[in-house]
C-alpha cells in the first residue's frame, strides 16, 4: 500500500537538499542565487547601523545620517542560524568588524566574519542582531535567531511569516 504522506515527505526532503544546494553555490562557486523552490519564503527587510541609531540619539548625527537599508527580497532561511548579509550591504551600513567565527556549511566548515550590530525591522516587529557576512552572490538571509527575538513562525504553505500562533500572533517575550 501506498501512503499519500510519502510524496510530501520525499518533496520536503528534495526542497531541502534543493536549498542547501543553491547556498552551497554561493560558497564554492560565487553563482547568483536564483531558485523556483516551492516553499521559498522571501520578505521585505530592514536593516540599520544601530551604533548610528544610538549617536542620533545623542544628537551626534542626525537622524538622516543614520546608515539603513532596505532589502526586499530576504530570503527566510531557518536553517540558518543569524541574520546574514552580503558584502556589499555590511559595507553600506558601516558596520565595524567584531570578530571571525566558523561556520559549519554542507560544504563543510569555513570562516565568516561577523558585524555588529543593526536594528532589523520585518512586518513591524523589531529586534538587534549581529551580522555574519556573506558573499555579494548570497541572498541576504533570517536566521531562526531573529525570527524568535520577533516572535515569527514560517508559514511554508503560503510562502510567508506570521506572528506566532501559539501568542495569538502577537509578539511575546518567553522567559521559560
């Protein structure tokens, strides 16, 4: 007997080595990402130099001057851990170089840099996070690490984030 679930199951398997492989490019290959996928959850992203943020506070720059950038096709990976950005786009923000840290890839392990630190800003919500730095051939990527700080959950169905069910989709702090 055939059981229906194993098409779903073997294509949740395929999309996933389909994903990790279209990564993995950027890393060996520097191609340009581009992918079809079923399930490939994109959102609208913005990112600020949050060191600029606290000097506008402090009416050290204006706010004008704080350097942001809006990124309208993030890809939502929760595979990833962080926020991960191109080259190009740390370059932009300014952001300072705090340290190198492996990073373990299907390509196996390579060193990334990592920049501190931006206010991310997805469909309202908002948290800070530190910045691994990717090639200008990667998409920019959300980690499950700022999708928790903002309370998100991936609706893969409809290729989307929503505010997490079990809040009532509003935005909640745990501390359990």
């Amino acid at each position: 007997m055939e059981f229906p679930c194993k098409t779903v199951v073997i294509f949740m398997y395929q999309k996933v080595i389909i994903e990790s492989a279209l990564i993995l490019a950027c890393f060996q290959n520097h191609l340009t990402l581009m992918s079809t996928v079923m399930g490939k959850v994109v959102v609208t992203a913005h990112v600020a130099n949050l060191d600029d943020m606290y000097r506008a506070d402090r009416a050290e720059i204006l706010p004008a001057d704080v350097r942001q950038f809006e990124i309208p096709n993030a890809l939502v990976d929760t595979g990833a851990t962080n926020l991960c950005l191109p080259k190009s786009i740390v370059a932009k923000l300014g952001l300072k170089l705090l340290r190198a840290r492996p990073a373990i890839t299907s390509a196996g392990s390579v060193s990334l840099r990592v920049f501190g630190t931006v206010r991310l800003t997805i469909q309202g919500r908002e948290c800070v996070a530190d910045v691994v730095e990717l090639p200008d051939e990667c998409p920019a990527l959300v980690g499950q690490v700022p999708l928790e700080l903002m309370d998100f959950v991936v609706d893969p169905g409809r290729q989307r984030i929503i505010g997490n069910p079990e809040h009532g989709g509003e935005q909640v702090i745990e501390l359990y």
